[in-house]
C-alpha cells in the first residue's frame, strides 16, 4: 500500500495555533472556547503533547466556563508529556508567541478536524484491505467492507448554536411552503400524521395477528401506486409470503380459501391481473432473518442512491439485533431504535417500524394498549416521531354468542410530533387480510 505522508494526518502549525489562540481568548472570549470544545474532541490531536494540552483546556473550562493560562499551566505540571519539549514553563507561551491574534481560530479547528478525518479514513481503509484479504467467503467479506464503510460520517464542523434572527426567515418560508408527507392511503390518518414525513420515525405497535403487518401492507401498496419507491425488510415472512399477500389484497381474493385450493377460474383471472398490476409498482422486498441497525443502515442507503427509495417498513423490531454484547434486551432494544430514527434522518425518508407489545394489555377489561406497552420498550417512545398502536375489538370477542363483530381495527395515534393525537377506525376485511374506508372515532 501507498505509504501515508505525515503532512496527511497531522499539521503541528495547526494543533498550534488553535491551542494558543484558545490561551489567548481565554478569559476574554470563554464562549468562544465552548464552540470548539463542541466541534473537536480530544482524539482529533495527533500529538500527545498537543492532546494533553486540549483535554486540561476542556477540563477546567469544563468547571469553570472560562480558561485561565496560570491555572492551565499549574494543570499540566501535573503531568509529563511536555518535559521533553522544555516543561510547561517553556512549551505553553511559545504556543502563544508565534500567534499575532486569534482571528485564525475558525481556520485552525478546520484543519484539526480534516486532519482527524484523514486519519480515520486511512485507519478503515487498512481495515477494509486486511477483510478483502482474509480467508471469508465473498458475502462475508462484503458485509464487513460494507459496516466499515458505514460507520464514515462527514466533516461537521458547522455552529451548533444559532440566534433567533439567523434562522427566522428560513423557518417562515420552510413553514409557508412547507409540503405534507407520503400519503399512508388513509385520509384521515394522513391528517393526524400530516402523511409520512421525511426523517421521520413511525413506531406501529399492536400484539400478535392484531393486522400490523396487513396494515403495513396496505400502505407499502398505496404508496406504491403514487408512483413512490418503497423498500420493505422482513424478518418475519419470506418474501414469496409477502408477495402472495399483496396479490390477493389487490385482487381481493379471499387468501385462505386460496392456499386451501379451493378457488375459482374467476379467482385465478382476478390474482393474475393483480400480479400483472404489482409487476408496475416500485416495490423492493429484503427477505432477511437477521438485521443490525449497521446493516439497515448501509442497506437502505444502498436502494436510496441506486433506486432513489421514498419510504421504508421494518417487520419487525424485536426481531432485530444490535450487535456486541449487550446488559439487557431493553438496553439492546434502545440502541436499535435511537439508529433507527439516526437512520430516518440520514437518508430522508420516512421509516415505519412495527413492533410487538407485551401481554400488560390482556389484563386490561377494555384491552386498550397504551406506549408503556411497547414490548422491552427501551426509549422506542421517546425516539420515535410517531407512535400508533393497534387493537381489533373482535379478536377479543370472537366466539361470544351475544357479540355483533365492528370488523374494525382502532389506531390510538398516541405520538406525534407534528399532529394531533387521537383514535381512528379502520374497517378491517378479514377475508381479504385488509384495511380500508377510514373514518374518525368520537
């Protein structure tokens, strides 16, 4: 490989003069020191002499929201890093006597962090040289190049605390002109939620064969016939499952009487019209049985750069996997979502992830789930930008003589960050596994 020059990865001048130019504005202009204390991180100085100096800057700026150079210098007798560069006494003024100003501090947090990037790139690409030559299978390899890949994020080094003035008129246009989300197909839901919005996080919850997956179904469908990409990762169902469900939905052809063999010429006509239909639409299907929030993530990037992808579903979360060794399930299951909802915001899309709920609402007389309900909850309710959870009345009934079927399913829109909350029906066709004719519940 091509041997990496010092120039690359390092700039002593520049580690320099951001450490010296944050002595001089010091007690003069402390806010300034918290700017870079939030863009830089200790590990972005390649010397170590230049590391210690940093990390006692963020130290005592850290207890006393300024910095003080005789305080400074008192810190770093304590240790020994500068000894070979003439003591404290001699290293740290220098710092400050080859600076006229501190204009350049900008220009030097700059330069640190690119180099610090450089570096870190270099540092992955040698680990994605070492994986291309090992002894794996080609798919293994791949998913290993691939997760180093991902975990490359650009150079942020924009300001993270704005005046009001400075944003004001990009807000107002953004809220004058600002569009509704995907349309889920439901017109009333679309109102609640203000459709499907990009970045956003939708968690849909309900317990087993409540219809989450049917409902989910539903809206890849609808999305697809507006002519939008839609990729679907199942982890539940192969995909020559998923597919059948859509064709008979389409078709509206009952799908059990089907897979019992018990259709008719007019049901084989109805299904391949409805094969030749979904053929037109841009659905894509990862048929999966295991998942990380890394492999999402490099995933779906993948169908967004290539198929331009508009919304994404996860069926579903629990049965996902962080990765590493974990303390609990709910601290696994925490991690996911927070990269879940890093994931909507990365690509831009809408993401809906289904989930389980635990058997708390069994005991309940009335059966209503509620978001604590979210099976090894973790901090799915506070991550996501929507939660919904499903219940179908009649599940809970069936087989009562004296009971009258609602053929409902009820969604608590119990979350949202940019609508209202509040209780939908559905009409839920059993026999045809499907959701339709919305209509508000009083």
């Amino acid at each position: 490989m091509k041997q990496v020059k010092q120039n690359d990865i390092c700039s002593r001048e520049a580690e320099a003069g951001l450490l010296g130019s944050m002595i001089i504005l010091g007690n003069r202009e402390p806010g300034r020191i918290g700017e870079v204390i939030s863009k830089l991180d200790v590990e972005d100085f390649y010397l170590p002499e230049h590391e210690e100096i940093y990390r006692a800057i963020c130290d005592i700026y850290s207890k006393t929201s300024k910095l003080d150079a005789v305080v400074l210098r008192e810190k770093l007798k304590q240790g020994d890093e500068l000894e070979p560069l003439g003591g404290v006494d001699v290293y740290v003024p220098k710092l400050v006597e080859t600076l006229t100003s501190a204009a350049n501090l900008d220009y030097f947090v700059e330069i640190v962090k690119r180099k610090a990037k450089n570096r870190e790139v270099i540092k992955i690409g040698e680990s994605i040289y070492e994986a291309a030559l090992n002894s794996d299978q080609p798919d293994g390899k791949i998913e290993r190049i691939q997760e180093l890949s991902s975990s490359l994020t650009p150079i942020e080094i924009t300001p993270d605390v704005y005046q009001v003035k400075d944003v004001t008129q990009d807000a107002l246009e953004g809220l004058l002109e600002e569009k509704s989300g995907l349309s889920t197909g439901f017109s009333k839901m679309d109102w609640h939620l203000g459709g499907l919005r990009p970045g956003n996080l939708c968690i849909v919850a309900a317990r087993p064969s409540m219809g989450k997956t049917a409902w989910a179904i539903d809206v890849a469908l609808n999305v697809a016939r507006e002519g939008k990409a839609i990729v679907i990762y199942s982890l539940e169902m192969t995909k020559e499952e998923l597919v059948q469900r859509m064709i008979c939905s389409i078709a509206r052809v009952d799908a059990h009487k089907v897979r019992q063999q018990r259709y008719s010429p007019e049901d084989v006509t109805e299904l391949a019209r409805a094969a030749d239909t979904l053929n037109k639409y841009n659905i894509h299907i990862k048929d999966i049985s295991q998942l990380t929030p890394e492999s999402f993530r490099v995933s779906l990037m993948t169908f967004k750069h290539r198929d331009g992808v508009d919304c994404a579903i996860v069926d579903y979360l629990q049965l996902m996997e962080a990765g590493g060794k974990k303390e609990s399930r709910q601290q696994e299951i925490t991690t996911i979502s927070r990269q879940l909802k890093a994931a909507a915001r990365g690509a831009e899309i809408p993401i809906i992830v289904l989930s389980q709920l635990n058997r708390e609402v069994e005991h309940r007389m009335s059966h209503k789930p509620q978001l604590s309900d979210l099976r090894e909850s973790g901090s799915i309710e506070q991550d996501a930008d929507v939660g919904i959870l499903l219940h179908r009345p009649d599940w809970y009934h069936k087989g009562e003589d004296d009971y009258n079927k609602t053929n409902t399913g009820i969604f608590q829109i119990a979350k949202s960050r940019n609508g209202p909350t509040g209780e939908l029906e559905l009409n839920f066709d059993e026999k045809y596994v499907s959701f339709g004719n919305l209509m508000e519940r009083y």
